[in-house]
C-alpha cells in the first residue's frame, strides 16, 4: 500500500499507536519490531482490542482480518508523518542540544499556547519513533508546531528534519553528552548542528543563544536569525536572584520581570528562548510572563521538593559531564546550609567515561559539603574519598538509617541510576 492510500485511512482513524497494552478502540495500530521483540506478532491481539486496522510488514501474519502490509514498518509510519506534515503550512519548530531540551520546549510551548493553537512533543517522544508519533497527534487546527529532537549519533538529526520539515529551529547548547555515539564534543556540534543545516538550506529561521561563540559560529550562513542573550541581542536578560527560583530581569526585548518556578542559573537561556520565540511572533508580554510564570517542571527535571525534613533539588532525568559541573556549582552557590551531594554515575561516555568522571569529583573538591554520596558506574572506579554505593537504593537506605534531618539535597544522574528512588527512602 502507498502512503496516500494509507494517509486516507489514517485520516478516518488518525489516533495512532505501538503499543498494544495502550490501545483503544478506533486505533491505527503500527507493529514495530525490536531487537527483542516483533509486535507484528500481536496484529491479531491489536485487533481484537479494537484497533481498526493493524500495519504490519511480516507476509506471515497476512491473512488476519484489518492488516495492512508494508515493506517496513518503522519506514511507513515515518513516511505517514512527513505526508501529515506537509499538509500544514504553518511554523514547525525543531528544537534539539544536548542540555535543557525538554525544558525548553515545555516553556516555548507555554508561551505559544498563550496565543496560538500550538501542538508539542508529549513528554520525551524525540526519538525516530516520538517524532512521527508527535507530528501524526497535531491536528488541523493547529496553528504553531514545537518539535523535540534527541540525538546520541551522526545523522540522527537531519533524518528527523526530513521527516519533520522544520521551518524554525533553535539548538539550546552542545556540551559533553552521548560522547559513546558522538565520537568527541566537535562531534556533538556537528551532529547537533544537522538541524541548523537543515534551516540553512531551506532559508528557515534560527532562534541563537548568542552568548555562545560556537553557535554563532554554527549558525553563519542561515538566512533568518533572531538572537538571545545576556547582552546586545534582540531579547537580552539576566538572573535577578536565584534564593530559591530564579528571577529573570530583562534589559532588552521584553519589559520588566518573570518570575520562574525553575531552580538553577543555567536556565536563564531556557527562560530567553521561550521569550525570543514569543517576541518573534509577535505573543503579548502579558500572555508570556503568566505562561512562564505558572510553568512548573516535573518528570524528574530541577524540581525543588520538600520532604518531611528535607528539600531537595531533584534532578535525575538525566546526566552529563556539562550538565552535571552545571548543576554541583549552582547547588554551591545556591542558599541553605547541610548540603548533600547525591550525584548517580553518566552514561554514553564512551572511551572518555574515567576521565570526566574525575573532571566531576575534581568540581565537588572545590566546595564544602556536609556530605557526597556517589553512585554506581564510573563513579565506582575513580579515585575519591565520598561515599560509593552501588545503586541508588543503597544510597537510600544509607540515608534512612542515618536520617540527616534538615539537609539540602541535590540528586542528580543519568537515567539508568533512577537516582529519584532515594526520595523513597527520606
């Protein structure tokens, strides 16, 4: 089946899925395939659960009613989002970095809303399967498109611009992440950078934290850019004070101040951004400073909690070299007393794994903590007098028996650590 004949079916039934656990009725079913598992092996169980059609790409399973076949399935639902998206003619916004992405696209996404019918990545759908699910969930109604795209390897990024067609784009940062796959940080701006060729070419728009020399520099040639900063730059602004949230004062662009519900100097640039995409069309600043100001982060990302006799920086979605020196010097110089580090070992370092992992416990040596609690990985393997455990779980229960009543806690880690766990144990 061509991808017309199958975008007139997915128009009749457009909510799609590729899970059958979260099917519901009236379903478009996509039977991916694995390295450890073949959905198309539950076209039938897809079906019975109420899918309308089941999209397969294995002869074998042909003959169950409502299936439709295809050369490959992971291709065909690639190929229904770009047809889907080339439907609108509207802004589509790509937003990629190695750090504050989702953050980003949470607060551009606020701002939008404020003033358009604006569509985003649910949560952390940015890879080759979020970004067709996500372009297939917009509707006709849309007015404003905001697109997250993750990256750990060269040429992800420009495959996901073909799919998605971004108009606009805005790189947050490149730093030390998905080394293992990068090959080396130049590889990251490069790998990151497919985005901003992308805009280059197609005489797209990009949105510049100017305060960095390498994205200027990787932005030289886009014909459209709109600039963000801490000085002489379209929209210019600076922390007013971070005690607890930070404040951002702006002295250029935007009138007055915003108050966040984010902790940590290093989103400023997210805060500047939302701004600069909403100044660029043209939302009012009222609109804007109430959506950022009612924007509260979740899922594990610079959430400030109070437990019981504790507060706690939680920040264990994720981990980098860049992001975590980021994190450990804020939470230094943050207010408050009893500090505790309880930092989870990075991931996808590659070859460079010891060696920044050192670069981070020579960061903690700067400063005076009450304590330092590393965990797993890397963390395992360096030389360094903190305490070691090997799980997040026994961290947590470490604490709990020592019940540090009134610390500060900063968690931090890479994915795999689950370094939020320890909250169970406080």
């Amino acid at each position: 089946m061509n991808i017309e004949d199958l975008y007139e079916i997915y128009l009749q039934y457009p909510s799609v899925q590729t899970d059958t656990r979260k099917l519901k009725p009236g379903d478009l079913f996509f039977a991916l395939k694995g390295p450890n598992f073949n959905a198309n092996e539950f076209a039938q169980k897809a079906i019975e659960a109420g899918a309308e059609w089941a999209v397969i790409d294995d002869e074998r399973y042909a003959s169950i009613s409502n299936t439709i076949l295809v050369a490959d399935v992971l291709t065909a639902l690639q190929q229904l989002a770009r047809h889907h998206r080339q439907q609108f003619q509207i802004p589509f916004i790509a937003i990629t970095g190695s750090n504050g992405k989702t953050t980003t696209k949470e607060l551009i996404h606020s701002v939008l809303s404020s003033g358009f019918k604006t569509y985003t990545t649910e949560g952390n759908l940015n890879n080759h399967i979020g970004v067709p699910l996500t372009l297939l969930k917009i509707k006709q109604d849309a007015e404003m498109a905001v697109i997250e795209m993750g990256a750990n390897h060269l040429g992800e990024i420009a495959s996901y611009c073909e799919i998605a067609l971004p108009t606009h784009g805005l790189i947050t940062n490149c730093g030390k992440a998905h080394l293992e796959g990068f090959g080396s940080e130049e590889g990251v701006r490069k790998g990151k950078g497919e985005l901003f060729d992308h805009l280059r070419a197609y005489n797209g728009t990009a949105f510049i934290m100017w305060d960095y020399p390498y994205l200027r520099e990787m932005s030289r040639g886009i014909s459209d850019i709109y600039t963000y900063g801490t000085m002489d730059t379209e929209v210019a602004g600076n922390v007013l004070t971070s005690e607890q949230y930070i404040s951002v004062e702006f002295s250029k662009g935007f009138k007055g101040t915003i108050r966040t519900n984010l902790v940590g100097d290093y989103n400023l640039p997210n805060v500047l951004a939302a701004v600069a995409i909403g100044k660029y069309f043209k939302v009012e600043e009222g609109k804007m400073k109430i959506a950022i100001e009612k924007y509260t982060p979740t899922n594990s990302r610079s959430q400030l909690i109070e437990k019981n006799a504790y507060r706690i920086i939680l920040d264990a979605y994720n981990a980098n070299p860049s992001s975590m020196k980021a994190a450990i010097e804020n939470f230094a110089n943050a207010e408050g007393s009893k500090k505790i580090l309880a930092l989870g070992a990075m991931a996808e370092l590659g070859a460079d794994s010891l060696k920044e992992h050192s670069s981070i416990i020579k960061v903690i040596d700067k400063y005076q903590w009450t304590d330092v609690i590393l965990v797993g990985g890397d963390f395992m393997k360096v030389d360094h007098t903190y305490r070691k455990f090997n799980s997040s779980s026994e961290a947590g229960e470490w604490l709990q028996r020592v019940q540090p009543h009134n610390a500060f806690f900063l968690v931090k880690g890479s994915r795999s650590m689950q370094m939020e766990k320890i909250l169970d144990y406080l």
